[in-house]
C-alpha cells in the first residue's frame, strides 16, 4: 500500500484576536481533511506573550523547530500593552523576527485585492480601485533594516549620529526579483521593479540585476521600472496599471501599507512570506494575515476571519501545491460577501452583521455546496 505523506501544518494562534481567527482556519482544515481527503496533520502552539506568560520567552526551541518541520505555518498575530514594557529580546514580536530570519524568508507576498462587494470601504473613487488585483513581493530579510554597521554614534560637541546602512547582493536581488517573475507567469505577466537607482547604489544594482535576469530567464514577462516615489504616487492614480511589483525592504514595507489601504479593510488582507527550497524540495514558509493583535476587540467573538482565511488560502496555493482547494476557498469567501454577511469592521447598511464563529461557519457552509 502506498504510504500518503502527510501534510503537515502548524498553528500559531498567538494573542489578542490571534486565537480566535485561527480557530476559525482550523474548522476549514478540517473540512478539507473530511470532505477532500486531504490528510493534514495540524499542530498547534503558543507564541508570542502567549508563551512569554507560560515560558519567559516568546517563542520556544521546540516551536521553533516544529516550525522548521512543517510544510506550512500559519500565524494569528502577536503583541499588546500587556507585553509591551519587555525587554525588546522578550518582546512577542521578537518571535515573528526570529521565524523571518531563521526560516530565511526572504520574500513577502501581499496581494492587494479590491472586493467589488466592498469598494465603497475604500478611501479612492470606486473607479479607480474596483477590480483592484496587484501583488506586492517586497524583499524580507536584507536592506536598510539589517545592514551594517548601524547605530547611534556620539560625535563631536555631545552631537549624535543616526547609522544605518542600506545593502544588498546580487543573490539577494535575483532570488527575490524570480519570485516576482514566476508570479507573474501565473497572473498578468507584468512586473514593476521599484528602486531609487537616480539617488542610490543599492538602487542601481537592484536594477541592473532585474534586468538581467529578465533577460536571462523571464523575455517573454513585460517588466518596468518604476522609481519608488513614483510608484507611491502611481499607487494612488491609477493603482490597476500594476500587477506584481518587487521592491525592497524598506520601499516594500511602505508602499505595501499604501497598497493595502486602497482596498478599505485591514480584516481583510493576508500575506505569505516564502523562503528557499531546502534540500529535499520543501518551501519553507509562513502565513499571516497583515493586521495585528487588535486587543480593543480581543475576546468579544467580533474579529473578522477572512484575513487569516485567505492567508491559509494562500498556504494551499504556495506551499501545498493545492490550487484547486485555494480557488475553492477564495471563492466561498466571494459567495458569502455576496449574501451580504460582514463582521462589524466591514458592517455596511442593509448588510447583516455576523461574528467571528458565524463568517467562518458561512465560508465552510459555501464550500460545503
Ligand atoms: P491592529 O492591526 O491590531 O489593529 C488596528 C485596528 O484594526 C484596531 O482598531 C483593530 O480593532 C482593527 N482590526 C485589526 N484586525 C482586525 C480584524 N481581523 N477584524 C476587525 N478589526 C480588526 O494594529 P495595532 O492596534 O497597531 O496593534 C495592536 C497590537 O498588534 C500591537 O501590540 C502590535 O505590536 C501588534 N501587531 C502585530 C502584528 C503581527 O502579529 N504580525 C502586526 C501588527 C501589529
């Protein structure tokens, strides 16, 4: 008999609101284990304040290394003012820093997608951002933020100085720039690389380097470049002229933000951050939705789920080579926006509020048809 590997997958509920999103996630998976026969094996554990409350730090050896053995880590979220006064090396975020840098994730994947069930959240004419489909692949582990040498330095006359240094490798550019050309292979074929190559070093290489590997391996995908101050301003314009934009650290941290305001809802948007294969072909990686803990509304059954759903939708696309299942569930998520339910942050007149247990209940009941 043939032996069917199984998938496995690890929960990290996190704090706040982290718990009871994930809960959620955890219904569909085992949906899918019932209903498709797929066989995923989910672990679960504490992260963040969580396992600072129970072990004084945020995140365990042994978590840490179920996170290297899994297939998938899907992530709530972490942080609030009852940790906020740590130690930073005890703080919860430390535990997200620690699973990106040791898990080399060194690219992030946030799609900005504007639901036409909820164009009106959006601050721009609905014109403008219906339809809205771009993804933002920003480079996670180099950059400004890890450069050296870096620092506050006294000089002269008590004056300080603030040192940080922007850095990056060819190797570095080129895995992230084919992340970005592969994506859009399977999308709309165009990507926009930004950078500051009028004004920095770092961005000149960033380009040459894009450029060359596009004419190595990717001719037939339409690339651009794009300074990044105008891909700011462009964002707002007319933000459907893109389809994958990569960019650095430090401009894909900012122009991700922007991005993901034009689609109105924080509750909304995922995120997966990938690594390299490892040698038996496995891709590490990590799924999160992009908002936080949201202690003001922790433990009131009002979060909306739909962020961390989607996050696991992209795990079953990325990681768990699942397209199918991931169309399936992006698509029972459309049909129940479609029936007009919404948790309270995205509550509209004449649409019907529903908690946290009841969206994931909906979603699952859609796939279920
Ligand atoms: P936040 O994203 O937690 O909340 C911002 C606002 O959006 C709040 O009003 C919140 O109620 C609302 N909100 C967020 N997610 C929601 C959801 N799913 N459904 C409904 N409403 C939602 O950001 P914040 O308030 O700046 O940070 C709170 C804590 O979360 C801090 O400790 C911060 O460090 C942490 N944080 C963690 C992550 C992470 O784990 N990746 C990311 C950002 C912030």
């Amino acid at each position: 008999m043939i032996k069917v590997k199984k998938r496995k997958i690890l929960l990290l509920p996190g704090d706040g609101i982290g718990p009871e999103v994930i809960k959620e996630v955890k219904k569909i998976i085992e949906w899918f284990n019932k209903n498709r026969s797929l066989d995923f094996e989910v672990d679960q554990d504490l992260v963040g304040g969580a396992a600072y409350d129970k072990f004084k730090t945020p995140i365990t050896d042994e978590v840490f290394f179920k996170a290297l053995e899994c297939e998938a880590v899907i992530l709530g979220a972490v942080g609030g003012p009852k940790w906020d006064n740590l130690d930073f090396s005890k703080k919860p975020e430390r535990a997200l820093l620690k699973l990106r840098k040791e898990l080399k994730l060194f690219a992030n994947l946030r799609p900005a997608i504007c639901f036409k069930q909820l164009v009106d959240a959006s601050s721009l004419k609905p014109e403008i951002v219906s339809g809205l489909d771009i993804m933002i692949v920003r480079e996670l582990t180099g950059g400004i933020y890890f450069g050296e040498p870096r620092g506050i330095k006294l000089i002269n006359n008590g004056e300080r100085k603030g040192i940080n240094t922007h850095t990056y490798t060819s190797t570095e550019i080129e895995r992230v720039a084919k992340v970005a050309f592969e994506l859009a292979k399977k999308r709309n074929n165009k990507v926009t690389s930004c950078e500051k190559s009028n004004v920095m070093e770092a961005g000149q290489l960033w380009k040459e380097e894009v450029q060359a590997l596009h004419k190595k391996d990717y001719k037939d995908i339409n690339l651009e470049h794009m300074l990044a101050d105008n891909c700011a301003m462009q964002l707002l314009r007319n933000p459907k002229q893109f389809d994958v934009i990569v960019t650095d650290n430090l401009f894909g941290d900012i122009l991700s933000d922007e991005a993901a305001m034009l689609t109105g809802s924080l509750g909304l948007l995922p995120s997966a951050s990938l690594g390299a294969k490892d040698k038996d072909g496995n891709l590490r990686s990590m799924y999160e939705p992009v908002h936080g803990s949201a202690p003001d509304i922790a433990g009131k059954g009002i979060a909306n789920p739909i962020a961390t759903i989607l996050s696991f939708s992209m795990a079953l696309k990325y990681s768990l080579n699942l397209d199918k299942e991931s169309i399936e569930l992006d698509n029972a998520v459309q049909k129940v926006l479609d029936d007009g339910l919404r948790t309270k942050d995205i509550i509209s007149k004449g649409k019907k509020e529903v908690s946290t247990s009841t969206m994931g209940d909906a979603i699952i009941a859609y796939l279920q048809k």
